[in-house]
C-alpha cells in the first residue's frame, strides 16, 4: 500500500538537494488545490457528475467527466491513499479535456464519502492508513470488475477501443489488478509513484499484471526506488518475459510528486509523466 511513504524524509531530501525550500515547502502544502494545473491544448468542452457505482460491498461514490459530444475510450483512476479529492478531479477533467470519458473513484466507500481527507494530499498519513488497511487484493480486484462494467454501460463510452487504467501510490496495484480483473477489457495500465507494485506473493500485482496482453507505463519516485532498488528490475524482467511492452523509469520527483496538491508535487516531474500517459493511451487505446 503506502508504507513507502515517509513525507517528513521527502521534504528533508528535497531541500537537501536544493530542489525546494522550507519556505517553498509550506507554500505547496498550503496552496493544496488551489495549484492548477496546465491547461490542455485544444481542449474539448466536457460534462461532469458525481455518480454512484453498485459495487459486490455497497455504493461507491465517483466523480464522471467526459466529452459533452461524442464517445471517448474509457479511464478509470485509482487515486493515492488521500483519496477521490479536488486535486484528482482536476487531473480526471484534464484527461476528459483530452478527449477521454474518465471516472475517478473513491476507494474507501465502504468507510466513508469523499472528501476522505480533510487536508486533500497534506493531510496526516496517520489519519488516512486506517482506510487503506481496510482494503484488499480481492477488494481490488471485485472494485475493478464493478467500475468497469459500469462505464462500459455509459452512451459516452467507445466500447470498441480498449479500456485505460491509471494509479497513484496506493492506486497503482489497483491499477495492475485492474487489468488482471478484466483482461480482455483494458489496454494501458499506467502506476505514478505506485506503493506495493512487487510483493513476494502469489497475489503480488505485479505477477497478476503480466498474465494480461496491457501495455504499461511505470514511472517510480527516486525514493521509492532508493528503499526497493530491484522493483524496477523485477518489473523489467517479468514483463519481458510476458512479452509485453513496458515503459519503467525512475524519476527524479519523491513519492506523491504527480497530485498538484501533494506536498512534494513537482510541476516538471508531473509534466512529464503525463506527456507519457497521453502516449500510452495515445498508443494502446487507439
């Protein structure tokens, strides 16, 4: 989940490397949603709703955003362990902008509606691991089958091109198990600053993502691959060896650095990663 999260060391390594100050730390953290995000060349006018899902465990919450005209290959995002917030709805209405009908959930419905975290991505990690321990591979996995079923019953849906999925921190198993959940269904995987990605386990996401025929696009934090240095390496191989295509790179942002209110987003880093999603989709979802 997100036990590589260690907030209080990624602001002492970032000022350490003179890539923030304490100063420009705090204002981050304050700024929370408030920091927008680039807007999308040629945007598409879009439509957006909150939404409830029936799901095997209850009724999920989720924010829909979609093209106003037409039909859009379908994204589902998993967000990191903050949960379905203002800042993720900016980044699911950045996707639709572009031409996507994307629904961004709420992971911890069984618990609690969003906003699932008072202070968006500054909030405590203390607060938030309690919901995040409630969840499960299998949790994941009936989730993933749920969401995806009902956005393949949405007019806006294209359901001839292949589906995407996306996820952040804790989001990124979610994302891989998504895959392995409905194989058939989803094209592109993408995991930004993913927590948990290779776990010695029969279940690992990881070991399930590669029984899929997705393409996917793993962007690691350098810190994250500084506590698992052979993830990337046991991401590469298992892939390889499934014979499907994978972009895997570390990059320079630490854990979190993709939400624009995270108190390490680094508009570089993020710019980056989403120029490679638009790829991937770009590519897989065609």
């Amino acid at each position: 989940m997100c036990d590589q999260i260690h907030f209080d060391d990624d602001q002492k390594d970032f000022e350490s490397r003179g890539l923030v100050t304490r100063q420009q730390f705090g204002a981050i953290v304050g700024a929370g949603v408030a920091m927008l995000l680039p807007q999308v060349a040629n945007a598409v006018t879009v439509k957006e709703e909150d939404v409830s899902i029936t799901t095997p465990d209850g009724t999920a919450d989720a924010y829909f955003v979609r093209p106003a005209t037409g039909t859009g290959a379908a994204i589902l995002v998993w967000p990191d362990i903050f949960g379905l917030r203002p800042a993720f709805r900016q980044m699911g209405k950045r996707l639709a902008e572009s031409g996507y009908a994307v629904l961004v959930v709420n992971p911890f419905y069984r618990t609690k509606k969003a906003p699932t975290a008072p202070a968006g991505g500054a909030t405590p990690i203390q607060e938030v691991m309690p919901m995040a321990q409630t969840l499960s591979a299998t949790t994941h996995m009936t989730d993933a089958k749920a969401f995806v079923e009902w956005l393949d019953k949405q007019s806006s849906v294209n359901k001839n091109r292949k589906l995407g999925t996306q996820g952040y921190c804790m989001g990124g198993p979610m994302a891989f198990r998504t895959a392995a959940a409905m194989p058939a269904r989803v094209g592109a995987v993408a995991s930004f600053h993913g927590g948990g990605l290779v776990r010695d386990a029969a279940d690992s996401p990881h070991i399930q993502a590669a029984k899929t025929k997705a393409q996917f696009l793993v962007a690691i934090a350098a810190n994250d691959d500084s506590r698992a240095p052979t993830d990337k390496t046991v991401l590469k191989e298992t892939f390889e060896k499934a014979n499907l295509q994978a972009e895997i790179e570390v990059y320079e942002g630490a854990h979190g650095w993709c939400p624009p209110d995270s108190r390490v987003y680094s508009e570089p880093q993020a710019e980056k990663a989403w120029a490679r999603l638009l790829a991937l989709y770009g590519k897989a979802l065609a």
